[in-house]
C-alpha cells in the first residue's frame, strides 16, 4: 500500500478519513476536534484546506451544515448556468432567444403562448 512509503501521506490520509467519518455521522464535535488537534508539519494542500476549515469553523457556518439537512448547491448550481449562458449569449437577438436557452438548458417545458 503507498501509504507505508510516506508519513506525510499517512498523516494527511488519516486527517482526511476522520474528517469524512465525521461529516457522514454528523458528528460535530469530532469534526471540530480533528480540525484543532491535527497539527501538519509540512506546507501542503491539505494545511491550507485546514485553515480554510478552521476560519469558517470559528464563523459558525459549518456548525450549522451539520445542524440542517438543507443545501442551497442546487441553487447555486442553477445560477452558475444562467451566467454561463449569459455570458455567451451576446449574439443573441431578442430576449425571447435567451429565455428559450434557458428553459432548454434547464430541461423545462416552454409555456405555450
């Protein structure tokens, strides 16, 4: 196995394992914990992800995604089309052409005029 070849990787595997564990138990306080008492050495990636969690840990939005079963990624991930089709819709004529991109693009049914 590759993670007998590398301490770094162990280490970084392990933290990244707990993690999951915790998030698909919903159990915030091991997340919490994994998050302070994990303590890289080396500057990689996964350091960085760390203090990326950790400020957002202290701002209380994880806390609250372990709270709710809600996510607003859909949304988001609707949003994100609408501005890719904006932005490649400047050779479209009328608002009507960019509308209609949209219903297709979303797998809707146009409405009937």
């Amino acid at each position: 196995m590759l993670l007998a070849y590398s301490s770094e990787l162990q280490e970084n595997y392990r933290f990244y394992q707990e993690l999951l564990h915790a998030l698909k138990t919903k159990n915030f306080a091991q997340f919490r914990n994994t998050l302070k008492e994990t303590i890289f050495e080396y500057r990689n990636p996964m350091k960085i992800s760390q203090k990326t969690l950790h400020y957002h840990l202290e701002e209380g939005h994880i806390e609250t995604a372990f709270l709710y079963n809600y996510s607003n990624g859909p949304l988001e991930g609707s949003n994100n089309k609408v501005e890719n089709i904006k932005r490649t819709a400047y050779g479209f004529i009328s608002f009507n052409s960019f509308r209609n991109r949209l219903v297709l693009s979303q797998k809707m049914k146009p409405k009937k005029k």
